[in-house]
C-alpha cells in the first residue's frame, strides 16, 4: 500500500501544506482580532472546532484545489464569526437569537432541581465544578451557573455584586 518512494514526498508535501495552513489562520487571525478563538458563546465554539478542521483537511490535501479550498472555508468561517459578533453588539434581537441565556442551577448554597432538569446537568456534575472552584461549604456558594458556552461558574464567599448575576435566568 505505501512505497518507500513516495514516503519522503508525502512527508514534506504534509509538513508544508501543515505549515503553510498554519501560517493562514494566523494571518486571518491577526487580521480579524483576537476574539477569533474566544468562546464567548457556543457559534465561536463551533467556528474554532470548524476551523482545526479545515486546517486538518489542508494538511492532508491531495490537490491545490482541496487546500486552496480549505484555506477559504477558514476565511470565510473567521469573517462570519465577526459579522456575527459585529451584529450581536448592534442588535438585541440578533443576540437574543444567537445566544443562549446564562441559567442559574444553584443560589445560595441550595440547588435549584427544575434548572438542574431543564439544563440536563447532574448534581455530580455541579458538585465536581464545586469541587474545582475550591469550594469547602455548600453554604458559602452564593451561585452557580450555566454559562452561554456551557461551562459552569462558582460564586463562592461572603457575598455576590448584583451585577454578576445579570442576565442570569431562574427558573
């Protein structure tokens, strides 16, 4: 199946096409700005696993015409994520539609069980981000909460500012 001959060529032919696809996304990066590989919401999630992708399949090309492509889509995936962003900055309707909102699952040392069933989060789950927030006393976690990108945020101590829970939807 594989010859010695070719070995050394499909070698290099991926080690530049790697390099030279590499090369392109930080150039598109450096253009666009550093939110590109943000992941303030899950589109940008998205964007950036779309993204290595197509870096994956440039790497692998077996024609200019499948790189050249490859190098579009980045380009093209890069500039859509900043009319988005551009857009939801610009629109509430746009943000609302684009975004989904932050969800408190636990307030104030106590889960809230029906945000726990909407979100399809485990009380292990919460319990484990607890654990990684360095939280000692349930009674001392002021909030949890699910954020836009599905990571979990720990508000633990004394008190909470008002304005870091804005936005954030009780059930």
């Amino acid at each position: 199946m594989f010859s010695l001959d070719t070995l050394p060529d499909t070698a290099l032919r991926g080690l530049i096409l790697a390099l030279a696809g590499l090369a392109w996304v930080i150039l598109v990066v450096r253009i666009i700005g550093l939110r590109s590989f943000s992941k303030m919401t899950a589109f940008d999630f998205v964007v950036t696993l779309a993204i290595g992708s197509c870096l994956a399949s440039a790497a692998t090309a077996s024609s200019w015409s499948v790189f050249a492509q490859a190098m579009i889509a980045i380009a093209a995936l890069l500039a859509g994520q900043m009319g988005l962003a551009l857009a939801r900055n610009a629109s509430s309707a746009v943000k609302t539609g684009l975004e989904n909102e932050p969800l408190m699952l636990m307030r104030d040392g106590e889960f809230i069980e029906k945000a726990l069933k909407i979100s399809r989060v485990s009380r292990s789950d919460v319990i484990a981000k607890l654990r990684e927030a360095n939280a000692l006393q349930l009674s001392r976690v002021r909030a949890v909460v699910l954020e836009t990108t599905g990571d979990i945020s720990v508000l633990h101590g004394e008190q909470v500012d008002a304005v870091l829970l804005e936005g954030v939807r009780n059930v």
